[in-house]
C-alpha cells in the first residue's frame, strides 16, 4: 500500500500493469481518473472517466490488468489530493509501462486531460 499525493490539475498517467491489481481509494480531496482496457480489440478501445471524491465517501476503484489509467487532481478545499493504492503486489517496475499524460494510453485513443468533464 502507498499514498499518492498530487495537487490540483497535475496529471499523474498514463501506465497500465501486466500483472498488478490497483485498487485506489481516496482519502483527501477529488480526482478524475481515466480508464482504457487495453485487453479489448483496439477497434473498442474508449476511455472512461471516474471521479473520487472522499468528500462523497469512501469508494474503491479496481484496476485490473491491461487496463491503462492515470489521474489528475481536481480543485477542492483541501488543497493536495491524496490517493491510496491497495495494490496486489509490491511494486518492482517490472510489469507495467508508462506513457507521458498527454500522449493518451494509445496512439488510437486520444485523450486530453484539459478537455476532460471534470477537468
């Protein structure tokens, strides 16, 4: 387990896992975090957006693997965002790959975190 903390419209992604489970749940302020299945054909590859907010409650969001993601903080009263990832191993490097966070998870699938809904 290990917290993340970023400030608000910082953009930490894109990287999937080829092994690893992330199950993030935040615990100070709000993120948009984006999702794409890498596993699927490419034809139906889509990004989903999530937004946490511990204001909300408490939600854990899994991440399986092959599924490319990344977050970025958004405005709130709290300042930094902090997110915890109950991952299913201890991270080693060896199983996932990374991306710049305006690249998109994939050259097909576009995404601009500026563009985002909740960005």
């Amino acid at each position: 387990m290990y917290v993340s903390t970023t400030r608000p419209g910082v953009v930490k992604g894109w990287h999937a896992h080829t092994e690893q489970v992330d199950r993030f749940v935040v615990v100070r302020g709000s993120v948009l975090v984006a999702l794409c299945d890498l596993t699927v054909p490419r034809e139906e590859w889509r990004v989903q957006e999530v937004v946490l907010d511990c204001q909300r409650g408490p939600r854990v969001l899994t991440i399986p693997p092959g599924v490319a993601h990344g977050w970025m903080a958004l405005e709130h009263q709290d300042g930094e965002s902090w997110v915890m990832n109950l991952c299913s191993r201890e991270y080693t490097g060896s199983d996932e790959f990374r991306r710049g966070p305006h690249d998109g998870p994939v050259p097909s699938v576009p995404y601009d975190w500026r563009q985002s809904r909740d960005g």
